[in-house]
C-alpha cells in the first residue's frame, strides 16, 4: 500500500490504534514497521488510559529519520463510554464522566473524538449522550465515522445520518488491536503533518476512508485470545499505573 500522493495533497493519519503496552499485541516497534509498510504519514497511540504506548513509539521515532509522525493520543474509559483524546500530553483519569473526561482533554489543548459511536459490542457513547451533550455546548471535535472493528460496522449508517444534524468532523480509525489491521482505516487529511491534520479536523476537512481494504480476517482463537488479555492482564497493570501518577 503506497502513500497518497494527489493533486489535493492529502495524505493519511490512522488515528486510533493500541500497542501491548495497553490491550493491543503489536509491540511499538512492529507499529512503526507496519505503518511504514501501509503507507501511513501520521499514527495516533491511543492506548487505554495512559500514554506509555505512545511515549515509547515516539522514542523509538526520535532515534531514527523516518517518514512518520507520532501523535499521542489516548482512548479514556469513561462512566458513559469511551472517549478518543489527541494532542495530550496525559492521560485523563478513567471511570469519571464523560463531561469530566472531555473537560480534561481540552484543558491541555487536546482533540476530542467520539470513537466507534453507538457501537453495542464494547462501552460506545450513545445518539442520546451525544445528542445531550452537544445540546449543553460540550466541545466535541469529531467523530468516528469508519472503524472497521465489529464494535460499530452495523451502526455506520445511522452514524453518518445522525452526523448530518451533529456537523461534527468526520475521521476515520483502525481500532487496531493487531498488527494486521494497522492502516485499515484512516483519515485522509489535507498537508502530511500533525498540525495539518489538527487544523483539517477543527476546519472538517478531514475525511474517513479504509473502506476499500477489507481488514485481515484472523481466528476466532486470536480473537478470544486478545479479549482474555483485555479482560485480565491490562487492567491490573492499568490499576499499577494509576497507584504511581
């Protein structure tokens, strides 16, 4: 998969993804080799709830001269749902409520996007807390509109539908939990720079894609596999985290 180089000069940005530092099994080092590979300009780290993820692909990054930019992201559990921040520098405190979760993003000048919106397989906000919180002027940048994940595939429609009420910014993430499907979605962005994406998500002129490449298809084992590590190893170790900040 080659960059996209076009008369528009748009390029690509997968803006939510996770590494084993978090519930994901792609190391930071195979994250950037990926990425590369597909074409990516731009990737979001947006483990759960901290930004050691980040912070060592964004060492790795600093070592090396590559055709890649970092942003440090984070995806914050919140009591409603969960909750996409990029361009922080920390990790909101999990479990408090979404109107405090995005309180805290903005207050260190960071993006916020709803991940994989009314989606019914993992905690999703839904059309009523968006619509309640767009109603009580709560600053939400963008929305994900393509997630190739089964956590929102069924509700696309109804999310690019409702969206034409809500005007939010449309993007487009993988989700990836696996190194296979780093790069299967994506926002198409005008520029090839973390600013550049910034200034087309506040201005909407970011756009979703990845839907013309069918995301890897692996075992249900591998599947059953990354929810047991979901469910019983990352949560302690987030748990430790959270004892030392």
């Amino acid at each position: 998969m080659e960059p996209i180089h076009n008369s528009t000069g748009y390029n690509r940005a997968d803006t939510h993804m996770h590494t084993n530092l978090g519930d994901g099994w792609a190391s930071p080092a195979q994250v950037i080799k990926v990425a590369l590979d597909r074409g990516l300009r731009l990737i979001a780290i947006t483990d759960h709830d901290h930004t050691e993820g980040a912070k060592r692909v964004a060492d790795l990054l600093a070592q090396q001269e590559l055709p890649l930019q970092m942003i440090t992201g984070v995806e914050v559990s919140t009591r409603q749902g969960h909750l996409l921040g990029l361009f922080i520098h920390k990790a909101p405190r999990a479990l408090r409520s979404v109107e405090e979760s995005i309180d805290a993003i903005k207050e260190q000048g960071g993006l916020v996007i709803v991940p994989h919106p009314l989606g019914r397989l993992v905690p999703s906000l839904s059309r009523s807390k968006i619509d309640e919180l767009l109603n009580k002027d709560y600053p939400i940048d963008g929305i994900e509109i393509y997630n190739p994940s089964p956590a929102n595939a069924s509700m696309r429609p109804t999310v690019r539908r409702a969206n034409q009420q809500w005007h939010l910014a449309e993007t487009g993430g993988s989700d990836a939990h696996f190194w296979q499907h780093i790069g299967s979605a994506y926002t198409l962005f005008p520029g090839s720079t973390p600013d550049d994406l910034r200034r087309a998500i506040l201005e909407r002129t970011a756009r979703p894609g990845g839907q013309e490449i069918p995301p890897a298809r692996l075992s249900p084992a591998t599947y059953v596999a990354q929810c047991a590590w979901s469910w019983f190893v990352d949560p302690p170790r987030r748990i430790i985290r959270s004892l030392r900040s």
